[in-house]
C-alpha cells in the first residue's frame, strides 16, 4: 500500500504533533506505522503506540513487526491504554494485593466513595 501526498506529508513530520481523521480504510493505521518506522531511524527514539481494543494492539504489533526490522523494534511499545495503566499500576509499592475493579463492581467505589 502506498502513501498519499498527505499521508506521506504525516510521516515525513517528525518535528511536530499530527492528527489524521479519516473514514474507516483510508489508511489511518498504515500512516501511524510508517511514521513510527520514520521515529526509529533514530537510535534516541522511543515510541508508544497505544490503541483501545487487544484486537487493534495485536494488528498494529503485527503491522509493526512488517515494517521495523532488527533492534528498532525494541524501540517501540505497542499496547492497550488498560493494559499500560494496570502494568504501571501493579509496580505501584502501595498495590499489594489489590484488584481491578470493572464493570458493576466499580459501583463499589462510588458507593465507598459517597457517590
């Protein structure tokens, strides 16, 4: 798959932030790699790629394994936002034994809380 001239624009600009909107297809996710490709040329760089679903992390690591060859994969952190914060999380020296709470078991906190 190619880059368009805006696309290509996106990942030639690693000086500044970028935001790419698209309809679903256009090439969202193959932009956001080959910038990340152009992020690692540089020895100095790190990259953290995070998306929503394990579906899309799995994808976007599959994508990035295509692309990035060698050690400037170790350069780059591919992951979920709940899967990066409950990994921080854990090595918090206060976490001992403590559980995520999710779904209808949230409402124990609001409760707890005075919600």
């Amino acid at each position: 798959m190619s880059l368009s001239t805006e696309q290509d624009a996106v990942t030639k600009s690693l000086k500044y932030h970028n935001l790419v909107l698209a309809l679903p297809g256009a090439g969202k996710t193959h932009t956001m790699i080959s910038f990340i490709s152009n992020l690692v040329e540089n020895p100095l760089h790190k990259v953290i790629a995070l998306t929503f679903s394990n579906a899309s992390a799995a994808e976007m690591k599959s994508r990035v394994g295509r692309l990035v060859k060698g050690h400037k994969r170790k350069q780059i952190f591919v992951s979920t936002f709940h899967s990066l914060i409950w990994s921080q999380t854990k090595k918090h020296p206060n976490f001992s034994g403590r559980k995520l709470l999710t779904g209808s078991s949230g409402q124990r906190v609001t409760n707890f809380m005075g919600f």
